[in-house]
C-alpha cells in the first residue's frame, strides 16, 4: 500500500470515528479487508467487508455469555477469516445486553442486516449463522423473516429453553461433585463439560444460567411457560421458511444433543423436512473444536443449497 492511500484510509477513519464508528483496512495478501465498527440500537457491532466482495453477507449470532463484558466480537469474527478472503461480508451484533439475551440478539441483529444492507451494496443472499444461544436466535431469525435472510446455520443451538432451564437448574442444585459428574455422564455429556475447566466451574456456570433464563422469562417455565416457548424454536418449528443446517455434538453437557434432534423430528413432522438437514458430530461436546470445524464445511454446502440448488448430504440418522 504506497503512502498517499495510507493517508486516505486513515484520514477517513478519524473521520468516521467522529460520528461514533471505525474503520480499520488491512491487507492480506492480495485482497483487503474493510472492518468497520460503532454502535447500533445500544450493541456494538462489528463488519467486515473484503476488496473482493461477492455481494454475499453471512451474519453471525453470539452465544450467550452472563455479563456483556464476555462478549468479544473479534475472536469470532476472526473464524471467519478465511470466509471473508473468498469475497463474503461478514456482520455480527453485541446485542448490547449480557445474559439469556435471545429477543435482544434477534432484534439487534435483525437491525444490523439491514443497516448493512441499507448502507452498502449488498447484491447477494445473506446468510445466517448462529452458535449455542445464537444458534436460537438464527433460527427465530430465519423463521421471522425469510424475505430477509435466506438460509441458517445453527450450531449447537439452544433450541429448547424450558429444557436448559430445567436441565441446569437441576444441576446447579447438585452440590456434590461426584454426584453431579454422574448426572451430566447419566444426560450424555463429558467431565468436565466443554468449555467449563472444572466441574464446580460447570456448577458456577449452570447456575448463572438458570437465573439468567428465569430473569429474561420473568419466572420458571411453570409461572411463564408461554415466555419460554417465545424464545424456543422447538416451538416455532412449523415456521421454517428457508433452508437450514443443524449440527450438534453427541456428548455436549451443556446443550444435549438430543435438544437439536427434538427440533429436527418437529421440523420434519411439520412438513419442512425438504427445508432441514441435520449433521451429529461423533464424541463433540458444546462448540469444541471439531463442532466448530463443521462451519466452513457446512456454509459453503448451505450456499450451494440456496444459490445452485445443489442438495446437501442426507441428514444424519438421529
């Protein structure tokens, strides 16, 4: 890059960062990188636009995390590296809140497709892909606006929050640790479970869970059981309108995989079974490295789907 568009690049980053965003261009290799930053409807936002833009916008959904302090839109948005070199915009939200935050991140991320698309030229499909909470929040998304979004990726998705609440209450009330590493072997999962370091750490972490959940449904599933089916595409199953992937991992202690497979059984019951694949990941535990490895296989087969009519591989026997 020579020294006068060096001067440009910067001399326009102070500016946008006057009224409240940034932008920061970077090279690598041939193609350049356009990252631009602010803030939205109280979220932070973070998107990344290569030199070499196909027009295509995959817009990803964060999992959840108890305090907004946790939330680091770079690390994830560094996954998709790769993506963004082959010509693909990528977009992701804060969603400005911590917590169970599933109606936040939809509406948050919902605004920011279309101040991407409102604000630049996006002449491509726009992709969704959602991890663990945000693995809720693209399927709600994909459901709700099918005119907007045209194919979803969920990855270990939350897609039953009375099941996590009652699940993680359950064990958040196990104060014995022999005897809650038997409870999370007895519901297929791992000890410790993944990504937690310890079992009192899973302890710690289901605990926060449970009250976040309670908090952001205003009860338990008893007192507000319609609040709970709000936030849960187990509920909403009949309402797939786009094609969507779903991956999960067999012994994920956080997420059980079986939750992935009770949406997949609900879509197909419904009728949508031509809208849904469903892909396990053999010993996976919640968003590890192997489940995770399964985005850049499974993204380019969802485009294929979408843009090419190119059928992905038969779903997985549950």
């Amino acid at each position: 890059m020579n020294k006068k568009a060096l001067g440009i690049i910067l001399a326009l980053a102070l500016a946008l960062t006057l009224f409240g965003f940034s932008l920061i261009a970077s090279v690598h290799g041939e193609v350049t990188i356009q990252e631009i930053r602010g803030k939205l409807g109280g979220a932070d936002y973070l998107v990344r636009i290569p030199s070499n833009w196909n027009g295509r916008l995959v817009v990803y959904c964060r999992g959840y995390s108890h305090l907004l302090s946790g939330v680091d839109l770079v690390t994830m948005a560094n996954r998709f590296n790769a993506y963004v070199q082959m010509g693909n915009a990528f977009a992701e939200s804060s969603y400005g809140v911590g917590g169970f935050c599933i109606k936040e991140g939809m509406i948050r991320t919902h605004q920011l497709t279309e101040w991407v698309i409102d604000n630049y030229h996006v002449t491509g499909k726009v992709y969704l892909v959602g991890i663990s909470m945000g693995g809720a929040t693209d399927l709600m998304l994909g459901a709700k606006y099918p005119e907007l979004y045209d194919g979803v990726l969920d990855i270990a998705g939350t897609t039953d929050a009375i099941g996590r609440y009652n699940l993680h209450s359950y064990y958040a009330d196990i104060a014995d640790d022999t005897a809650l590493e038997n409870a999370v072997l007895a519901n297929g999962g791992l000890v410790p479970p993944f990504p937690c370091p310890t079992i009192a750490a899973f302890r710690g972490y289901c605990q926060l869970s449970a009250a976040d959940t309670a908090l952001a449904c205003r009860g338990t599933p008893e007192e507000k059981p319609q609040a709970y089916e709000r936030v849960s595409p187990l509920y909403s199953a009949t309402d797939i309108g786009v094609p969507t992937m779903v991956v999960h991992g067999t012994n994920d202690g956080l997420i059980p995989y079986s939750h992935s497979v009770n949406y997949f059984n609900s879509v197909v019951a419904a009728g949508h079974g031509n809208l849904i694949r469903f892909y396990k990941v053999v010993g996976g535990q919640h968003a590890n490295t192997p489940v995770i490895a399964q985005i850049p296989v499974r993204l380019p087969q969802l485009v294929n789907w979408v843009e090419n009519g190119v059928l992905p591989p038969e779903s997985d026997t549950p």
